[in-house]
C-alpha cells in the first residue's frame, strides 16, 4: 500500500496491521548474517590455513624433503631384518 505522501507501507488484511517494513525483512536479515558469518569463518580458516603453510615451508619442512631431517648426531634407519617364521604356540 502506499501512504498519501507516496511512502510504501506493508498491510495486512486478515490481522489488520500495518508496517513500514517488509514482513520477511527480519528473516532475511538473519538469514545473511548467518550466511556472511559462516564465509567469514571459512575465509579466516583458509588465511590460517595458509599462514601454517608457509611457516612450514620458511622452516624447510615441506613434504618434498620431510626424510632428509634429521636431529643432529643421528643416523638414518638401515633396513630391517626379518624377524623370522612366526608360530602360534601355547605357552
């Protein structure tokens, strides 16, 4: 409906009540905040996200050479030997 000075206002016939905002603004309101909450959420994860990453790859530590760290004053492990033919024996 429209006011006599041209402003549009929301009326409604079976309770008899008028408003000067659209019934659904509230819920539509909510519903974007939630909304531009979670894209926050997701952007700032993937800024943090992105941040590890590149602290670990300023560290040296990428997967690329993650086998060549070693602590200092150790050795790589040599292979392993077989253990030999297991068996199930009651003791």
């Amino acid at each position: 409906c429209k006011s006599p000075e041209g402003e549009i206002y929301y009326f409604n016939f079976t309770s008899g009540e008028s408003v000067w905002d659209h019934p659904c603004d509230e819920y539509y309101k909510k519903l974007y905040a939630e909304e531009k909450a979670k894209w926050e959420t997701r952007n700032v994860e993937k800024q943090l996200e992105g941040r590890r990453q590149k602290r670990f790859s300023e560290a040296g530590a990428g997967e690329d050479n993650v086998s060549t760290i070693t602590p200092s004053g150790l050795q790589p492990l040599k292979s392993l030997q077989p253990l030999g033919r297991l068996t199930s024996r009651t003791l």
